[in-house]
C-alpha cells in the first residue's frame, strides 16, 4: 500500500469525493477503499505527465508528483523534510503568488482561516505573515480553509472556481503546463486532507439506552443531540454528529457495538470507523451485566483510549460509592485486563434535583479527554469548554 493510499484511507469517502472529481474519477456506488486507490492510481497517471523521465511502472509515488509541484513554484524540496512539511510550503507560495490577484472578501476570508484573524490583509505584509503561518506554523487552523465553501464544495470548489479562472488568466497555471493545473490543486487538497485526518477528532459514546448518554453530550459538549442533524447515514439507534462550531469533532451515540452497529450506511460508518476515543456510559442502577461487559470489551478491543463514565452515581448512598466503584473495577476487568487498567470516572450527568441543580463529575471527565486528545497527538483545543451554568445558572460541580 501506498503513503498516499494509507493517508486517503483514514479519511471519510465525502471527504475525497472532491478530490476524485477533479481527478475526473466516477465516484457514485464507490466507496471509500476504491477512491483511494483510484486517486492514487490517477493521480500516478497524471504525475507521469508532468514529472520528466518518471514514467515507469504505475507512475510516479505522489512524493515525486509533490517535489514537481514544489520545483515548479521554484521551491526546492529538502531531503529532510517530510510531506506535511513540504505541502506547507507549496500552500503557502501558492498564497503568496495568488494573493493579489484575489478579491478583497476571499482575501480576508483566507486570512481569516489561515491566521488568528486580528488583522484584516492589507498588501504584501499581510502575504509574508500568511505564507508564515502556512510555512512555519502549519496548524489546523489551516484546515479551515477545507470548509470554506464559495460554491458549496470546499477547498476544491474554491480552488477550481474562484481561484484557477485567475490563476490562468495571470499566467501562473498556463506557464506550468495543463498537467499541474491538475497535480498543483491536488497537492494542496490532499495537504489539506492530512491535516484534516491528524486533528480529527471523533469521541464514542456507548451504552445501553437508560444510561444517559445523551445526558453525557450535553453535559460535556453543551449540546443537546434531540436538537442536532446527525450526519447522513446514521440510524435511530446509532447517530453520528458533528459538534456546531467546530472545524472536526465528531460525537458518536450509539447503544451498543455489535449487531446495531453493521445497519448503518457508509457515510455513518466512515465516522464510525475513525472513532479516537471512547467513553463507555455505565448506569449504576443497572450495573455491569452481560451485554454491558461485552460492549465494554469491544471498546477496549479496539485499542483506543476507553473511559467507563459511571453515571447516576447521586442514587447511590454515600457510603456505599467507593464499595460501588471497587466492584464495577473487578467487573470490567473480566475483559482481560488488570483492574487499575480500568479507567473509570464517578459521575451524575443528570442527577436528582434534591442532590444538585447541575452535573457533577463533568469537569474530571472532559480533563480526561482532553488528556487523552493530546496524547494521540490530536489537538484538545478542539473540545468546547464546558457550559459554565444550567438553564437555572446552577454552576457545575466536581463530583464529591
């Protein structure tokens, strides 16, 4: 398997349906595997064109492809420098030679995603810091520029749109050939792609139906999934939804591992597929039965940080909560595991109003996540604050 392959595959099929087109691959009934290999092959194809006495095999590697690219935006490529790096600096002289042939709104609509924003672009110093921020700061502020639609369809749209038409007409795409015309979007496409895929970040919540997941979201993300459209292709069993406001972060709700989860459609599955993290939902009233054991077992299976939230833990009479906590340990560790791999966190997500107004235990579990995010080299930033009040104004409280 290919680099570019390996990378197209951890992203969702959507996600390369733009990229297939321009490519002029056909991508209904296709699915997520073959787009990824078609685009590689196709863009080998394309490659061998405008990449001289490369034409060997299947084409070149798109690491050949993407050092054309650099050499004809006279950059040289450094040994040293992996692909990331390198596509850094193709996005950012491409910026640099586009920028003042760009209408003001797209100008500092650009700036916008691809700096903080402080300052509206204004000429050439406003060019040299965004090709800075591209080049030597290359975050996932970037990738915002994926979902910054002219047309509806993205990066993509926005580049065969709005900024070919002027890059031809001044000259830039026409001097390079009509080959780069197609490896140069490409190239910055897929830069864009494998930033989406090293901070996407998509969260799974599992349990049985009484156990407050849905509690559990809006505590933690300050969203209400009753209000929410999930992503296409979920179910009423499993839903996929990404969290408003975000740039990445995906919330899975589903009530089990097994059977409910084989009924959802591709597009669901291509979240499902990519979940980082798990946060198993435990209702304490019901305790770890057996479908609860299997679904955590699952969890863990996976490999993927894997959080038990106990929840409706404020049932419980003081006294008896360590007892309680002690004992779901040696439960779930009937999975394999030792017991204190069982990562496990006392919570009330919606508790008795005679107990608290607000959710206990939140603050502890989001830490976790956010711990969890940094450690899988994802970014924490993307996960919303917790909401500072309820409805009623009742702060949140740790769980005691």
């Amino acid at each position: 398997m290919s680099e570019l392959v390996a990378l197209l595959d951890r992203c969702h099929r959507d996600e390369l349906v733009p990229l297939a087109r321009l490519l002029s691959l056909r991508t209904d009934g296709v699915g997520l595997a073959d787009l990824a290999r078609g685009i590689d092959g196709r863009l080998r194809r394309e490659g061998g064109q405008a990449v001289a006495n490369l034409v060997r095999g299947g084409g070149p590697g798109y690491r050949e492809v993407l050092e054309d690219v650099a050499r004809h935006l006279e950059l040289e490529p450094l040994e040293a420098e992996g692909d990331a790096q390198l596509e850094g600096r193709v996005v950012g002289e491409w910026l640099r030679r586009a920028w003042d042939s760009l209408p003001p709104d797209q100008r500092e609509g650009l700036w916008v995603m691809f700096t903080s924003g402080e300052d509206t672009p204004d000429g050439h110093a406003a060019t040299a810091r965004a090709r800075l921020a591209l080049g030597e700061q290359w975050t996932f502020r970037s990738t915002a520029l994926a979902a910054f639609t002219v047309t509806g369809a993205g990066l993509l749209a926005l580049l065969a749109r709005p900024f070919i038409p002027f890059l031809v007409a001044g000259g830039l795409l026409k001097a390079m050939g009509p080959r780069l015309s197609v490896t140069l979007p490409a190239v910055v496409q897929i830069a864009m792609l494998r930033q989406q895929v090293r901070h996407r970040v998509t969260v799974g919540f599992v349990g049985s139906p009484s156990s407050g997941k849905d509690a559990a979201i809006r505590a933690i993300f300050g969203i209400d999934s009753g209000n929410i459209h999930p992503v296409a292709g979920s179910t009423r069993e499993v839903s996929v939804t990404q969290v408003p406001d975000s740039l990445a972060l995906f919330v899975v709700n589903t009530p089990g591992m097994g059977d409910v989860v084989e009924a959802v459609t591709e597009e669901a599955r291509q979240v499902l597929n990519h979940i980082d993290i798990y946060v198993y939902v435990l209702n304490a009233e019901g305790g770890v039965q057996a479908r609860e054991l299997a679904d955590y077992g699952r969890c863990v299976a996976s490999n993927k940080p894997t959080l038990v939230l106990l929840n409706k833990i404020d049932v419980l009479r003081p006294g008896d909560v360590d007892r309680y906590v002690a004992d779901a340990r040696t439960k779930l560790s009937k999975v394999g595991i030792p017991e204190d791999a069982v990562q496990l966190l006392p919570a009330a997500v919606d508790p008795l109003p005679q107990i608290s107004e607000s959710p206990l235990g939140v603050e502890a579990v989001h830490a976790w996540l956010a711990a969890q995010l940094s450690a899988l080299g994802k970014d924490p930033g993307e996960l919303p604050p917790l909401p500072a009040a309820d409805d009623s104004g009742a702060v949140m409280r740790p769980f005691q």
